[in-house]
C-alpha cells in the first residue's frame, strides 16, 4: 500500500487526470515501455492487460510515481490524490493492522470484511503474505483517492470476497487502473482495457469482451496488409531478379520501393499467442483411491473422511475458503503427504504433474534453455512435430534473448510461465493445478483452458478464480467445517446457485421452527388473567342466567303445546304461537352469545 506523490503536476483541465509523454522504461536490455502516449480520465475504470514480463506492474507503478520514466514524462492533475496497492507490500512487521491503515471507522470495517479481525492483537509480522494484502487492500479504498492503482487485488481473496470486491470497485466515484488474472473481475468492473505488447499499448473504451473483438479485428486488419505487402514484394522482387538493364538510375525508385517492401514484409504481425501443444501418457482405469482419509496438524482437523475415487477424465475443482484445506488434497491425494486415518492409493500407470502455489527451486546461475533442456531435450508434440527446448521456449514467449537469461533474472510472472512449460514438457496424465491464475495472464489461461479441454489425461484444479473454474471444471468438492467435502456437479456457478437455494432453504426452516417454537410457548401459556367487569356489565351478566333459564322454559311449553294441540287449535292460535317460538329462540340466541362475551371477559 503506498501513496504515490513526486510526479510533475499540471494544470490539465477537463476529466483527464494523468497524461504519459513519450514515456520509456528501460530495464538491463529490456524496454517494457519504449514511446508511451496514453492518459486516463476521472472517469475510466481501466483494466491493464498483457502477457507475463510485458511491463503491466512497470506501467502501473510509473503512473502512480513510484518509479520514474527514463524518457518522456507523467503529467498529474494538480492536487491529485492517488493509492497504489503492490503486489508485495512492505509494512512495520510490530505494526497493528488498524494502526497501518489509519484507525477510521469505515477502514476497520473494511478491515472485517476482508477477513481480518481488527482487535485480535496479531502484529503485520505475524500475519501471513495473504493476509498482509488484504490489509494493503483494506487501506487503500479506506483512503478513497481519486485514482486508485490495483495490482493483482484478487490474489489470495476467498470468491465471495472478490464478489464483494468486485461491487466496491463498481460503486466508487474516482477512477480505477488495475491489473487482474480474473476474467469475471475484469469483464465486470472495466469501462475501458489498455494493453500492453512490445513497449507499446493498445487501448479501447468498452468492456473487455468489446476488447478482444477488437483486437482480432486488428490482428486481422494486420494479417491481410501483410499479405498485400508480401504480394507487392514478391513482383517487386521479381521485377530486380530480370537483371541489369531493369536497375538503371532512372528506375531508382522502384529499387527503393522494393528494398522498403521486402523489409516491411518482414515485419512482425502484433499477435503475441502462446502455444500449448504437449501429448499426455497413456493413462489406467485407477488414478486415485482414497477411502475415509483424514489429516491433522497440532491436533486440528484438516480433511475428515476423505472418500474420492478420481476418474481418468477427471475435471474437478476444489474449493473453500483460504486455510481450508485445499492444498492440503491436494497434496493427500498426490502422495505428497500420507493420512493420518483412512488410505490413499494411486495407479501404477500415474505420472503426476503439479503446478503448484510455491516456486519451484531451480539452482541459480541456470540459464532459461538450460533449465528446459533438463526435463526435455526434445519434445513430441500433439500432432507428432518433434522439437527442441528452443522451439518449446519460442512457443511459450520466450525470445532468444529470454532464453538465454538466468532463470533468476525473469519476472514473477515469465518465472511461473516458464514453470508451466516444465510441467507439462514432462507429460504428465494426472495434473494438479493449486492456485494456477494467481500469476498467470489472461491470454496464457485462455490458451491452457483450450488444451485442458481436449487433454486426455485427470485434472484436479484448487483455485478462487470464478472463471476458471466455470470455464475447465465438471464438478466441485467444497471443503466443509470440520474437513468434510461436499460434492457440487458443475462449476462454480452451478456451485453458487446450489449454496443460495440451500441458504433459502436454511431460512425458510428457521422460519417455520420459529413459528412452531412461537406456537408450542402460546399453547403452554397460562389462561389470560381475569379481566375485572364493570359494574352494569356484572349485573348484566348476573341476570342473564335466570333470563336464560326462563326463555327455555318458556320454549319448552310452547313446543309442548305445540305437539298436543296442533289439531283441535285453530290455525290462528298455531300461527300465533309458532311466530312466539320463533321470536324466543331468537332471544335465547342472543342472550347466549352475550353470556359467553361477558364470561369471557370476566375469565370464566
């Protein structure tokens, strides 16, 4: 988390806030931004995209002033108030975490939201790699700033986390540049999408589906002038082979012309794409058996009753929160770690291929090619080529320069591509993905995702990336309270509709055991205390026993004479005394119902 300051201010007016001039970067023999003319408006929500090593984090960190460009210059809105959030941010380690971030209200609930308790006493030093991100993260949209720098916010954040990210991020008023592997994140939040490719940048206002169309249709545009190029150089070409006589001073220009074609024909069309063409072994009907697996560290419970029987098209995901247990599956079901309870037994045909979350150790001094070179010389790809380390480096981005570098002179992100092309250069048929767009860009996980789709071999993929896993997942295992999984077919959608239906359904029975609950305590209540009647209603109700008691009698000797004279009277008497009953029937009635309200009142 740093606030950046020290770059030139000028009085731009308008929604522009940050112009870059002619802005180059060098670093030893590598120009990440060579000529840079790009500015950002108060308005822009600006996703920065490019492979690994291409200058993303240098592009964000000469904006926010952190690093100064060695050309050119970065013109700031006078009174700019800018946040940058770094990859690896650096703090007191004896800090408290509220105390780094400023101690305000909105910064320690921001503190909560991200899974970090504000007042449980734990030190910065103490805190895990993750866990100080998040409180960097926490700070910088506590400050609020008018331009807020995001590199990489989503590592290392549970995907509910990201969700909630996502809405803040979304919501705010001032303007954003970030830097992101999720394809969600980044397809929901950006308003416009900068590029960056060979020192230079590409940019488009819109969403980031808007960008990558086009982007084809510039690659297209590019395709098809290269071959116009290629066409008028070839006759050019042509025209120079017929000899002397058709080079003479008078058609200098059509040498020129020629010599200018052949050398633009040659130049490299902007379309940098990683290939990913390796074969799998052939593998069995058994990859993994684990039957009630367990583990625990220091007496605490990891994974409880693992029972997993992996297919060989296996395409699962594992999920949980951060701390769960997912890497600890992982490497249950690998072999890397042996269950305390229970077993775990792997096929004999099984060649296991992990990628995971640590960097791989490679002995320093080791060059690029060297290092590929010690898995595989050469390489059968899919469709039968064989090729060396140098071609297998080319496919994945490595120019020749790149490959003869030490492996400790690479970025983050080019050491963990390369690390990619270690593992499956070694043709692995069960691969193990922990945390794979944690520092891979977008353009190389769209390229692994179309390999995994037609890969024959098993794949278990432990990630929070939302995309990733709807993208390349049949099924997902989430990691429950205590340790156990809880199987989800689908990916992480499907897996999100099944966790809402199931927390409405969680609600909807706490709702009816309230009810029922409020019901069973009404039912057990004593009788309602007597209600005291006032003096005219109590005389009332006195009497209304006796005139009770004489209203039966009189009905009662009316229906009697009824039955013994209904022949000898006279159709007047009978009418008479029929219309007499009805009327005391009548009276009974409401003497009755005027009783019970009286009786009730009085708690009878």
């Amino acid at each position: 988390m740093r606030t950046a300051l020290g770059c030139q201010d000028g009085g731009m007016a308008g929604p522009n806030i940050v112009s870059l001039e002619n802005v180059v970067k060098v670093y030893a023999e590598k120009r990440p931004l060579d000529g840079i003319n790009v500015g950002l408006d108060a308005y822009d929500r600006a996703g920065v995209i490019g492979i690994n090593g291409s200058g993303k984090s240098t592009l964000l960190k000469v904006i926010a002033g952190i690093e100064q460009p060695d050309e050119g210059r970065v013109v700031h809105r006078k009174g700019l108030r800018v946040q940058y959030l770094d990859q690896e941010p650096a703090f007191d380690p004896d800090a408290l975490p509220l105390e780094v971030i400023g101690g305000s209200l909105r910064a320690e609930g921001l503190l909560d939201r991200l899974g970090i308790a504000p007042d449980d006493g734990r030190r910065m030093g103490e805190l895990s790699g993750g866990q100080r991100r998040r409180v960097a993260l926490a700070g910088v949209l506590a400050a609020d700033p008018d331009l807020l720098i995001l590199d990489e916010p989503t590592n290392h954040l549970d995907p509910d986390v990201i969700e909630w990210l996502e809405g803040e991020l979304t919501r705010r008023s001032g303007a954003l540049l970030f830097v992101t592997h999720d394809r969600y994140v980044l397809s929901n939040v950006a308003n416009r999408i900068i590029e960056v490719v060979d020192g230079r940048v590409h940019t488009n206002h819109g969403s980031y589906d808007e960008y990558l169309e086009a982007r084809a249709t510039r690659v297209e545009q590019a395709h098809a002038q290269a071959r116009r190029r290629a066409n008028l150089a070839r006759i050019e070409l042509d025209w120079l082979r017929r000899g002397p006589k058709a080079r003479t001073s008078k058609a200098k220009h059509r040498v020129d012309k020629a010599t200018a074609l052949v050398e633009a024909s040659k130049e490299r069309i902007d379309e940098s794409k990683l290939a990913i063409e390796f074969p799998s072994r052939r593998i069995g009907s058994t990859v993994v058996n684990a039957h009630n697996a367990g583990k625990s560290f220091n007496g605490q419970t990891v994974l409880s009753g693992v029972d997993m029987k992996v297919d060989p098209r296996a395409r699962w995901g594992i999920v949980g929160p951060n701390g769960a247990g997912k890497s600890t599956l992982l490497k249950l079901l690998t072999g890397r770690l042996e269950p305390d309870t229970g077993s775990v037994r792997m096929g004999e045909t099984v060649h296991v291929g992990w990628y995971g979350q640590e960097v791989q150790p490679i002995k320093p001094g080791t060059r690029v090619i060297d290092a590929v070179k010690a898995v595989a010389e050469e390489t059968n790809l899919i469709d039968g080529m064989r090729v060396g380390a140098g071609d297998l480096l080319e496919r994945f981005l490595f120019t020749k320069a790149a490959q003869r570098a030490f492996v400790e002179e690479l970025s983050g992100g080019e050491r963990r591509r390369l690390e990619l092309l270690l593992v499956l250069a070694d043709a692995p048929n069960f691969l193990i993905l922990d945390e794979p767009t944690n520092d891979l860009d977008l353009d190389t996980l769209a390229v692994l995702t179309d390999y995994l789709d037609a890969w024959p071999g098993a794949l278990l993929v432990a990630s929070h990336d939302r995309y990733f896993l709807d993208r390349v997942c049949s099924d997902l295992y989430a990691i429950e309270p205590g340790g156990f999984l809880q199987h989800q077919p689908g990916g992480w959608t499907a897996w999100r509709e099944a966790q809402g239906e199931a927390e409405r359904a969680r609600k909807r029975m706490a709702k009816d055991a309230n009810n029922l609950a409020l019901a069973q305590v009404k039912a057990k209540e004593s009788p309602k205390p007597k209600t005291k009647l006032g003096f005219n209603e109590q005389r009332e109700y006195q009497e209304l026993g006796p005139r009770m008691d004489a209203l039966s009698a009189q009905i009662t000797e009316l229906e009697t004479r009824l039955a013994t004279q209904a022949v000898s009277a006279s159709h007047t008497d009978l009418a008479a005394w029929g219309e007499q009953l009805t009327q005391l029937r009548g009276e009974l009635d409401d003497a009755e119902m005027r009783w019970l309200e009286l009786a009730e009142l009085a708690g009878e």
